[in-house]
C-alpha cells in the first residue's frame, strides 16, 4: 500500500501542504480532489519522490521515498501535470529512451515498448514526432511511459485536463483498465472524474485533508441527497402545480419544495436522514397527476466540494 504519514511541505513563508495522513490499498483507485493551488500536484510529487517533504513521510509498498528512493521509484509510475516529454522525439522513440533509463536493453526493451503501445493505442501515431500529436495523444504518450515497467502504483496528475470530451472517455477508459490490482492516485480539480473512474475521493483545501471517502458518501452530505424531481405533462395548469407543491411540502421527510420551469418540474428536498419518495409515489398516484418522469437524485458532488472547501478557505 501507500502510506502517507504527517506529510508536509513549505515554500518559504508558504505552506503548500500541511501534515496530512492517508494510506491506499491495491485495487483503488483514489481521486485527490481540490480547488486550484489546493496542495494536490505538491503531494503528488512527494509521493512520486520528485520532490523532498518538508515534514513527514511517504512509505510505497514498505519502502521509504525518502530513503529508500530508488526502490520506491521503481515501483511507481508517474504521469505529470501536463504529459511533459521530448517533442523532438518520434513516440517510438521516446518509449524506447524510457524503457532505457528503467534499465531495460535489447528484447525485453523492444517487448515493453510494444505492449506500452498497444496498450495505449499508440501503433499507429509510433513514428510520428510527439510535438505532431493531438493533446490526447500526448496524454497516451505520458501515461505509456508510466505503465512501460508494470509498476504497482499508478500516479496521474489531471490526466484528462484540457482534453475533449471524446479524448476524456478514451484516457479514463485506459485508466480504469489498468487498475486491476494496482493503486492508482488521479489528482484533478474536475469532479466528473470521480464518478468517471474512482471508487474513493479525498478532497484537500489549504493543505489539509477535509473529506476522505466514496463518491456515494461524499454525495449522501449534499443537501440534495434523496430528493425526489417530478417533471409534469405539458398540460399541468398553473393553478395545479401550485396545489401540487402545497401537497408534496406538507408530506413527512419533506424539507421544502422547490418549483421551476413555471411549476413544470418540482424538487422535493428531503429532510436529512428521511426517504421521502414512498410518500411522494403514494401521492402521485392518489391525485392522479399526469408525469413525464420521476427519479432520486443521489446528491450534487460539486454543491458539497463548495462547501467542505470554502469552510478552510
């Protein structure tokens, strides 16, 4: 596993990171969430060993970044911010400079190389210079680098920023085939990632740790979690969907009601810890009420990252 113990980092005056604790178990895949100049890329770089913490220490699969180092490196692959590489070079190339500096020659070199790039769909852009490709391609560039010597630990620092939406669902269709038993570690700001690709989240605002759990639980804080959306037919008169919204806010577990699209479609916020849909169906079929659709809504990720990260700003 990792193991990240009191993990800090200064900068001068500037607390970049500041004592934080965690640990990731093989077959996670954790997102390292927060808002810009959070301390995310800082941590990323300790653990991957590029950079010293000021406080604190980084344990990858028993071994000691800091003294252990280049054990712990060989046991890691690292995707920086960006996809950094050496544009002058072909992608073949480049792989084959890689696989050298992780110490393999001749026919284990060449079979690396080659299943880095079938992995990643690389084939048929091997001969072109990296600075010709898209920023997709370039994202598959750096995350075959990181995967060329198998390692036990994945680390991807915003593999998908700046990317598409057609290169987004590539890239994390990639990563989700390569967790497997690995430990992966994405560091991003975009919270679509979450539900895209992690089965756990640790949000850091500050430097500090502010939440640590799954996607599902992160969601359940959100004042939104388990509230009902009516969508009424388009012949729902004013005068009915008013009465509508009286009716649905006097039910039990019901916090309030809220209206939109002139009355159309009706939110039905829950009081926290009650599930008010039994009493909402039960409702909907008594009155009679004409509907185009009902559904849960599981909670707004984006409402809770606000919250939990503007109470350390």
């Amino acid at each position: 596993m990792i193991e990240v113990t009191q993990l800090g980092k200064s900068f001068g005056a500037l607390a970049a990171v500041r004592g934080i604790d965690f640990s990731v178990r093989p077959g996670e895949v954790l997102g390292f969430l927060g808002p810009n100049g959070a301390g995310k890329s800082t941590t990323m770089k300790m653990i991957a060993g590029y950079l010293a913490p000021t406080t604190g220490s980084v344990r990858v699969c028993g071994c000691d970044v800091q003294e252990d180092t280049l054990a712990a490196r060989r046991l890691i692959g690292y995707l920086p911010e960006g996809a950094p590489a050496y544009d002058d070079m072909t992608v073949i190339e480049f792989l084959r400079f890689i696989a050298e500096v992780r110490g393999f020659a001749g026919a284990p070199r060449e079979e690396r190389v080659g299943r880095a790039l079938e992995q990643m769909d690389l084939v048929a852009v091997c001969h072109q210079r990296i600075e010709t490709l898209s920023k997709g391609f370039k994202r598959r560039v750096g995350l075959a680098q990181a995967i060329l010597h198998d390692p036990q630990v994945l680390i991807l620092d915003e593999p998908t920023d700046g990317l598409d939406p057609n290169q987004k669902h590539q890239v994390r269709e990639l990563i989700r085939g390569l967790s497997g038993e690995k430990i992966v570690i994405i560091s991003t700001h975009i919270l679509e990632e979450v539900h895209a690709v992690c089965n756990r989240a640790i949000v850091i605002a500050a430097g500090r740790i502010v939440a640590d759990g799954t996607p599902a639980s992160l969601e359940a804080r959100s004042r939104y979690h388990r509230s009902v959306h009516i969508h009424f037919g388009a012949d729902m008169r004013v005068v009915d969907a008013f009465e509508a919204r009286e009716a649905l806010g006097a039910l039990p577990g019901v916090a309030e009601v809220e209206s939109h699209a002139n009355g159309r479609r009706l939110v039905v916020v829950a009081v926290p810890g009650s599930n008010p849909l039994p009493s909402v169906a039960h409702l909907v079929h008594d009155r009679g009420w004409e509907i185009d659709e009902l559904h849960v809504e599981r909670g707004r990720l984006d409402e809770v990252f606000r919250d939990i990260t503007r109470e350390v700003a």
